[in-house]
C-alpha cells in the first residue's frame, strides 16, 4: 500500500471535533453515503455531496490503494414519493409497473448527470428493494431485543430503549419530534418513535413479513444495506446536513441497537446547504435547478454549462460551508478551469501520473479544496516559468480531482475557425458603420456561448476584439 502520509484529518459531526483519521482495517476502508430518492430529477442541492464525498473517495484511494476502498452510495427505490410521483405521472399503469418505469427513468438520468460532474461510479451501488430480507431482519433483531413494538400494523422503534438516542444531532429527547416522513399518532409510546415497517394496501408496493404484507420505513433502508456491504462498524457515513436529523439519528439508533454496537460509523461527514443567487433553493421561490438543467438547458444563467463547470464551482466553497451557487460563481469556475487547461495542455503525460504532493497535503486536511486551489496555482506559476515538469505536475493534480484537462479547450479549438470568420466580419461592418449587422454577429455568437470582448491596442490604438467561450 503507499505510504500513509500525509496523515488525514476529518470534521467528525459525533464528536463535533476535526479528527486524525484511523481506518478500522487500513486494507479496507469502507464509506457509506446517502444517495438518491429516485422519483424525481437530483437537483444542485443533491450535486453537491455527490461531489464532496466522490473527492474524498479519490483521496482514500491515493492514501491507501484503489482496491483497499469501498465506497457505497445507495439508491432508494422504495417511498411513498415514489409512489406518490408513479401515480400521478402514469395513471394507466399498474402501479408497481409505473413505480418501475419512475424508479428507471429517474436511476438513469441521476447516474447520467453525475458522471457528467466528473464523479467516479462508487464501487457498490445496492436499492432498496434489493435488501428487503436484511431490513426484516434488523426489524426482527429490534424487536426480540425489546428496542422494536408492533402497534395499530406498524413495528416502531422506541426511542427510549436508547439512552444515547440524540448524540449526533445534539438533540434532547424531550426536545424531539417526530421524524421526517412519519406522522405523529396515538398508537407511538413516544412522539418521536419511527417507523421500521408499516403495513401495505393491495395496490401499493408490498412484501411479506412476520408483521404482515408491507414495506420499510426510510431509516431502515440505509442501515440494511450499509450493514450487507460494510458491516455493522465501518469508518465513514456522509451525506447533507439536512440528514443528520432525523434520518442519521434513527439509522444509527437501530444500527447500533439491532447490531450491540458501541458505533455505527466512527467518522460522520456532512456538506453545508445550499443557496440559489442568495436565496433558499424552492419550487415556491422559482429558483429550483436540477443538475439536468444546468447541463442540458438555458434554465440558469440563459445558457449551458459543462459538469466540470460545475463541479469546481461547488468545490470552491469549504464543503462544510454554506455555498451561494451564482451564475457570477460559475464563471469565475469556468475562467479558473480554463487557466489550469491552458497551461496543462503543455503536459507530456496527459495527467497519467500522481498528483502533487502539495495538492494531497492541503486536501488531507479535512478536504481543503480553497488551499488545494492556492497549490493548483503555485503549481500554474512555474509552469508559466517553463519549470520541468511542472505542466505535467498540474495535469495530474487537476485530473485527480476530478477535472478533465483539456475539456473547455476542446470547445474553443472547435469553434476558433468560425468564430474569427465573425470576429472579422464584424471589425469590417463596425467599420462601414453597419451597426446593425456588427450588433447581430455579437447576438449570435453569444447564443452559440461565444462572449466577444472589444478593446484598443495599447501600442496603436487600433481597434480589435478577443472572444472567449463562455457554454
């Protein structure tokens, strides 16, 4: 395995501390994230940890080796969104077949829009409806150990079987309410009891069980499968800060109970929230943005942006911190891509070696991307210098981040030769005075991502125009 240095440090929500990182088995480090509810497109919110813990992932496998990491990043295929979005799209259908069709056709296009994001497959992807025998069985474990009830056709957790109950959120039990997608009902000993199984009408998506023909509550999902796959202690669980109450309380609640274990993950990793142009991303406010429409659409900023694009300007932004996504953001990601590019495209080994140790060393302290940047640039400098090897040091760092080097290029070499017919085009018209006709070359090439730029030479004060792309 490669050496283990630098040592990594971690923000470990449990312990509310940044902490030096120490695998359970260094030859096999395992991380669990919560992936996808797939009813609906993932928007930039959900972008976001996909991208966080796809760099972490990156960094484990440099430390300690590809094959000594197993990343798992589920899909939940079974929720009464889901149900809920398979009726309503798909009327005619039998319902389990309409569920499928959502469940697919949703699956695809998240897996679509985040290897656009530069995003590795994880090395385990498990749905829920896979893992229905494990969730029966932590159900049965729960309630044998007196930490499960059965009441009015659900099985319940008891929440007061666990005296730690509220350690990772820092909530009082007394303080609880109930939890997210779980009504409050008078059958609950307490307000704050989850569901572990809940029973299943003729026509909704059901399975047999000793409680009855029915289906998992949410929590449960993630501890079955993060159990089939990791075991019942691994080293990492991330996901959203939005997550940590209440569906990583309850997933560690019955973890840790069904499994007699002191901890369900050691290290517990969660990205701050984000904001649309300063404001709360909603539906209500008309400013909700799905990673699709970024890449495929005019629906931001009136044009298209690459996922490499949108990767770094997520990046740019401590994943712990709160993230303003801006168009003013994007474009300052894009000019910061494209300077890397430029410069790496000088390299000789196309970003096949290592990444620069300065770049590791800066990362490993709890996923400093804003210095790793400052390192990227340090790097950009010599190069510029025409220091051996110092493109090709960038090219490796930017490539193991994730960030493909030659992308932006790539579109600017394709459209240079039409783009400087216009540019000269134009300079003639402006100088005809046909304003008209220089006005609609500037409008089309700016539909087509093209950005022109007018300024004066410094030396003979003759008018010219640089372009850039901008899609």
């Amino acid at each position: 395995m490669p050496s283990l240095e630098p040592a990594l440090t971690l923000y470990n929500t449990l312990t509310r501390t940044k902490e030096a990182f120490a695998p359970i088995d260094p030859a096999h480090v395992r991380m669990y994230v919560c992936g996808p509810t797939v009813y609906d497109y993932a928007h930039i919110g959900n972008a976001r940890p996909v991208i966080v813990f796809d760099v972490l992932f990156r960094l484990l496998r440099h430390i300690y080796g590809a094959e000594h990491v197993t990343y798992v990043r589920n899909i939940t295929d079974v929720d009464d969104k889901i149900n809920a979005r398979a009726a309503r799209d798909y009327p005619d259908l039998p319902l389990n077949d309409a569920i499928r069709k959502v469940t697919e056709t949703t699956a695809n296009q998240f897996h679509k829009d985040v290897a656009a994001l530069g995003c590795l497959e994880p090395t385990v992807e498990p749905r829920a409806t896979e893992h229905i025998g494990d969730m029966i069985a932590i159900t049965e474990k729960l309630v044998a150990g007196g930490h499960a009830y059965e009441a009015s056709g659900e099985v319940l957790f008891s929440v007061a079987s666990m005296p730690e109950y509220g350690a990772l959120s820092g909530r009082n039990l007394e303080d609880n309410i109930a939890g997210a997608r779980v009504a409050v009902e008078d059958h609950k000993r307490n307000p704050a009891d989850f569901v572990l199984w809940k029973q299943s009408s003729a026509e909704e998506p059901g399975w047999d069980s000793p409680w009855g023909r029915g289906r998992p509550g949410w929590h449960l999902e993630c501890s079955a499968m993060s159990e089939r796959h990791l075991g019942a202690t691994f080293d990492i669980h991330g996901g959203g800060l939005d997550l940590i109450f209440p569906h990583h309380e309850n997933e560690i609640a019955q973890s840790r109970c069904a499994h007699g274990t002191k901890v369900m993950a050691n290290y517990w990793m969660h990205n701050g929230y984000l904001q649309v142009e300063g404001r709360k991303m909603s539906k209500s406010e008309g400013n909700f943005v799905t990673i699709h429409d970024l890449l495929e659409t005019d629906a931001f900023g009136g044009r298209k942006w690459p996922g490499e694009v949108l990767r770094l300007a997520m990046l740019m932004t401590h994943y712990r911190e709160p993230i303003d996504f801006s168009v003013s953001r994007l474009e300052e990601a894009e000019r910061k891509l494209a300077d890397w590019q430029r410069i790496a495209s000088n390299a000789q080994l196309a970003g096949a070696g290592a990444p620069d140790a300065s770049v590791v060393e800066v990362l490993s302290d709890d996923l400093n991307f804003s210095r790793a940047a400052v390192a990227l640039d340090a790097i950009a400098r010599k190069a510029n210098r025409g220091e051996a090897g110092a493109a090709d040091c960038l090219a490796n760092s930017i490539a193991f981040l994730g960030l493909p080097l030659d992308s932006l290029l790539k579109v600017e070499a394709d459209v240079a030769g039409d783009v400087e017919t216009l540019v000269y085009e134009r300079l003639a018209a402006l100088a005809a005075r046909e304003f008209d006709r220089a006005d609609k070359i500037r409008a089309d090439l700016l539909e087509q991502g093209v950005q022109l730029m007018d300024y004066k030479d410094p030396d003979t004060g003759e008018k010219r125009t640089k372009w850039e792309v901008r899609r």
